[in-house]
C-alpha cells in the first residue's frame, strides 16, 4: 500500500507563508495612474504654440472666419463637426494659445462628415470621452468642476513645465461630467505655452 505524501511541519509553513504573501499580493491595490510615466503635448490642429507663427495657421486653414488685430486673436470653424478653432498671437505675431471647442449650433445639411483635421499631435479631439484623455496624458495635475455657457463641466489641467521651457506649458480639457454611468466626452481643448 502506498503511502500518501505529507508535507513535513516546515514545508507546510513555507507553502502557508507562499499562499498568505499571493494572497495580499491579490488584495493589494493597483498602482496608481501617477507611478505612469506622464506625456505631455507639442500640438493642436497641426500648431505649436510658442514655436509656430500665426501665418502657418493661414496657410493650413486659410482665411479665418473672424479676425481681431487688436488682440492677435483668429477664428476658423468646421461648419459640419460644429467646432471652432482660435489661435491668440503675441506681438511677433507667434501663437501662444490654441483653443478648439464645440460650437453652440449644428449644421445640418452635412452628411456623412469625415473626422475633424483638429487635434491635438496625440490624437485627442472634441467628443472623445475623458478617459481617454487619462490614457494618452495621464492623471491631471488638477480635476475640478467647471463650468461654460451655464453647462457643468469637468476641468482636467496639465501643466508641463516639467518637459522643459521649448514645449508648451499648459493643456486645458473641458468634459462633460460622468453622470448616471453615461460616460464624459471632451468640449473643449486648449494648448498653451504660456501659463494660463
């Protein structure tokens, strides 16, 4: 007759000790989204604020819908997507804010429009939802309420000046908030290379 195998009292402990340490491996909590190695952003709709001259915007969109020489500031818009897209100059005419946002109203005889060109260099556009905006970026260095136009809206802040001076310093991403398990969609984007 065979004998079964039983384990001696201090293999027995070392096979209980193994069990306890996977177990509190198991029960302990995921790194958090800050121990990810942060990215920042160089563009917004093909511009990088701080580096490019307002004149790469004309000749990438050319003549803008709306245009202030006072303030440096420069409209365009996609009547199809309704977005619209405002570049603010310096006085050497160099951008130094980029914002794109969604429009009040909705052109209604597009069809089938394709994807807005606006982006930023990461891919992120208007209407993506917020998480993604953590997977390409991650954590915020703030998120906070916010709001725009009386809509309640999420505010995610990132400053960069951790990339160094040649890259922009601040991105903006408004979202709609989570609510009812309806996920949040980005409204509004802005890059800029000075502080906000």
């Amino acid at each position: 007759m065979k004998r079964a195998w039983m384990p001696s009292p201090r293999s027995a402990s070392a096979v209980l000790a193994m069990c306890f340490a996977a177990s509190a491996l198991a029960l302990s909590p995921v790194a958090p989204d800050a121990a990810k190695k942060r990215s920042n952003e160089l563009t917004l709709a093909r511009l990088r604020p701080g580096h490019d001259a307002s004149s790469r915007a004309l000749r990438l969109y050319k003549a803008p819908i709306d245009a202030s020489e006072d303030n440096g500031q420069r409209t365009w818009w996609n009547r199809c997507l309704a977005e619209t897209l405002v570049i603010e100059s310096d006085a050497s005419d160099r951008i130094q804010t980029i914002r794109l946002s969604r429009a009040a109203w909705v052109q209604s005889d597009c069809s089938a429009a394709p994807p807005s060109p606006w982006k930023t260099g990461k891919g992120l556009r208007l209407s993506d939802f917020t998480r993604h905006v953590i997977e390409l970026y991650g954590a915020p260095d703030s998120r906070s309420p916010s709001t725009k136009g009386g809509q309640q809206l999420e505010l995610l802040y990132y400053a960069f000046d951790w990339a160094g001076p040649d890259v922009p310093q601040v991105m903006e991403v408004l979202c709609t908030p989570e609510k009812d398990g309806i996920p949040g969609r980005v409204v509004e984007i802005t890059l800029a290379a000075p502080s906000l």
